[in-house]
C-alpha cells in the first residue's frame, strides 16, 4: 500500500514539474514536438531529416510537418544534401540558435527556483536517483 501512495505522489510531483515547465516562460510558442526538434539541433548541430525523425521517435512525415513550422518561424533551415540529393538537412538558423539560448535561460531559471528547497548534497542525490530511473526507462523502452 505505501509503494502505491509513493507511486500517487511521484505521478503527482511529475504533473507539477510538468506544468511549470509548460507554461512557457519565454513567452515563445513552441509546441512541445518544436521544442525538442529545435533542442535537438541545438545539441547536436544540423541532421538529415530522417535521422531527426528517428532520434525523435516519430515518423519520417511527423518530423516534416514539425520542421515546416519552425522554417516558417524562421527557426530552421533545410538544404539538399550535395552527394545524395533525396537527403534533406536541418540546421538552426541564427533565430533558431537564439531562441534555444533563451529558453535554456528561462528554463535554467525555473530549475533554479525549483530545487532552491535542496542543499547540495540533497539535488545530488535526486540526480542520482532520477539517473537511474531515466536508465531504467531507457532499458524497458529502448
């Protein structure tokens, strides 16, 4: 019964977490597929689309349609690829590489604010134990 109630609260902590980071404190209005495309190009440097696809988890068609939106925000550019003229890449623009330092700014703020309860020795620990149940979904999901 208590790993039950235990399960209820970390549900609950998650949907908290959740919402604060939802609430966009940019201002910007990225969906939530636009935004780990754009962190994805951010941390990784231009990607043929198929490989963003599939780093991503969605389809070759899903990718494309996220990917239209961001060209048309000016976020992203894509160009042919010079030795295999059916490979499209994706790369930020320079707005691209600014908004993603924006958001990593709000976003670093927020976290901040977040774990300001938790001393050093506290946030270590809840990185240790978040790393393992990020690997143990990685394991089951992977």
């Amino acid at each position: 019964m208590a790993r039950e109630q235990d399960l209820e609260a970390v549900d609950g902590f998650f949907l908290r977490i959740g919402q604060q980071f939802r609430q966009r404190p940019t201002g910007d209005h990225l969906t939530v597929a636009q935004f780990l495309v754009v962190r994805k190009l951010y941390t990784h440097g231009p990607m043929a689309m198929g490989e963003l696809a599939e780093s991503l988890g969605v389809s070759f068609a899903a990718a494309t349609g996220i990917v239209d939106r961001l060209s048309q925000a000016g976020l992203v550019h894509r160009r042919r690829s010079d030795v295999d003229r059916r490979v499209v890449w994706v790369e930020l623009s320079p707005e691209g590489h600014a908004k993603m330092a924006e958001m990593r700014q709000a976003r670093r703020h927020l976290l901040e604010a977040m774990m300001q309860p938790l001393d050093d020795d506290e946030l270590h620990e809840l990185v240790r134990l978040l790393g393992k149940v990020v690997e143990g979904v990685g394991e089951r999901h992977g």
